[in-house]
C-alpha cells in the first residue's frame, strides 16, 4: 500500500465543498438540524411541564428556532480562532492590514515599552526605575555592538560617544518625567550611536 506525501500531510479539514456536499449537502443538514430542533423542543417541553408550566407548543418551537438562527449568525460573524502557538502561518501575499490579535514580536516589544511608559506618566521616581535602567540598557547595547565598549567598561570613551545632553539623562535621575517630544529626541540619540 502506497501513500503519497500529500496524502500523509492533508486533513479532513481541507476536503473540497463538492465531496462535502455529495455526502449530504443543505438537505442533510436542514433534517439534521429540523430532528435536532424536534427532540430539543420535545425537552423543554417535557422540562416545563415537569415543573407544572405549560406554553403553547408552538411559541417553544420559535424559541428553539431562533436560538438555532442566532447561533448560526454568531457562529458565521465570530472572529477565527488564534492560531495554535508553534503553528506556521502559512506563507503568501498579505492583506495589507495588521492584525492586532496575532502574536508577534512587534506587538510584544510595543506593549513592553507602551505600559511602562504610561504608568510611569507624571511620576519621576516610576520613570527613574522602570524606563531609565531600560534606555540604558539599550545605550550600553548599542555601544557594545557598535564600538566595543559600555558605559560600566570605558565611561570616558562612553560618554563622548554618547554626548554630553544623553549621558547626563541616562545618569541622573530627572526631577520631572520627560515629555513625549524629550523622550523621541532621546531615542533619537541613541539611534545615533
């Protein structure tokens, strides 16, 4: 018995609507669901006058309708599911839009600096631990990388690389939190480098 490299690598999912509709198509469905909606009713119906209620079979009969319509519009308006971590996406042409659900470095590195900033808003002693041991850590990254020394290893040759105005920042703690536009000629700097 032969089995094809496709034949190991497809999946049930992946079936063509054609096989899936000579199995069955709409008319299967429509009596599956019409028997599925038979025996739910005859429940409720057993439920209520188990509890001594009784309602019009017909009124029960629209309600377990409606609750089928509605999870069928939920079902088709409901967003994909994530996809499962260590899954390859599969290569192509992109929509052209971000998709802020999925998992992606960027996104992770945007949340690392975006809720730390934000907290530490208006609060210099925040800004002083959270922000500035992580805008130093990025200087003496790009040093390293760059010119082989950090600010711990060659502080003369790292604060002449740096400038004065960006070594003073990443030294003392500032009175007050830097405003955005401080903060993007900051970065700038240590772009820089």
């Amino acid at each position: 018995m032969s089995t094809s490299i496709d034949d190991l690598l497809g999946s049930a999912e992946e079936e063509p609507a054609q096989e899936r509709a000579a199995r069955g198509g709409r008319v299967g469905g429509a009596l599956k669901a019409l028997a599925i909606a038979g025996a739910l009713t005859a429940v409720v119906v057993a439920g209520l006058r188990a509890v001594g209620l009784q309602l019009s079979l017909w009124v029960v009969v629209a309600g377990v309708l409606a609750l089928f319509a509605v999870r069928r519009v939920t079902a088709a308006l409901a967003p994909p599911p994530p996809p499962r971590s260590g899954a390859r996406i599969p290569a192509g042409e992109e929509d052209g839009h971000y998709h802020w659900a999925a998992r992606d470095a960027l996104r992770a590195a945007i949340n690392g600096w975006e809720r730390p900033l934000d907290w530490s808003s208006g609060n210099p002693q925040r800004f002083a631990e959270r922000i500035l041991p992580r805008l130093g850590e990025l200087a003496d990254e790009r040093l390293r990388q760059r010119h082989g020394v950090t600010r711990e290893s060659d502080p003369a040759r790292a604060r002449a690389l740096l400038g004065d105005r960006l070594s003073t920042f990443l030294d003392t703690p500032p009175r007050r939190t830097p405003s955005p536009r401080d903060l993007a000629a900051i970065v700038a700097e240590l772009e820089k480098i």
